[in-house]
C-alpha cells in the first residue's frame, strides 16, 4: 500500500488495491500448485504509469484452466470490481495477472 500511496492513491484506492491483491496472490496460493511437491514462485511487479497503477502478479504454476470447486471465481469477480483493466495470460507454464488501478 505505501507505493500506492506514494503514486497519488488515496486512502480509500490503497484499500480497494490492497484487497484486489490478495486475491489474486490467494488464488496462486489455492490454485496454482495444486498437485505439486513443492511449493512454487510467485512474484509481484508494480509500476505507476499516468494516472494508473499497474500490479502483475506472476507464478510458474499449471496456468488458467477452468476449476471445478464451490465458490469458484468469487475473488476473480471481485478483483474485476476494483481494477480499471483485468488481463490475464497464460503462460504455460504459469500464469500472469495485469490489475490496472485507476489512482489520483
């Protein structure tokens, strides 16, 4: 939150930023390395550019696949709810999450 917040981001948007991260870390921790032996990589990237905060987040992961477990895309919607833009690619193997936060 603190390099949100020294981009221009108000209390209320360090919020909205704050949850919307978790949430996509959460679901590498719940998602991404299922199956595995051990536990994988996850790495964060932040850049202000504009009146824009961009936060990727990265994992070498089994990728973007469709899941079949109750409450399946609840973080993902809200997430969507918080950002400007949502983009995610697959990177095989991994994947990567681009949340484009409106600050200012």
């Amino acid at each position: 939150m603190q390099f949100a917040s020294d981009c221009g981001a108000s209390q209320r948007q360090c919020e909205d930023i704050a949850v919307a991260v978790s949430e996509a870390l959460s679901n590498v921790v719940k998602h991404a390395y299922v199956g595995h032996d051990a536990p994988g990589i996850v790495a964060i990237e932040a850049s202000a550019r504009r009146s824009a905060l961009v936060v990727v987040v990265c994992d070498e992961g089994l990728g973007i696949r469709a899941r079949e477990s109750r409450g399946v895309g609840m973080g993902l919607r809200l997430i969507f709810r918080l950002t400007e833009r949502l983009e995610f690619v697959d990177t095989m193997p991994g994947a990567r999450v681009s949340m484009t936060f409106r600050i200012g």
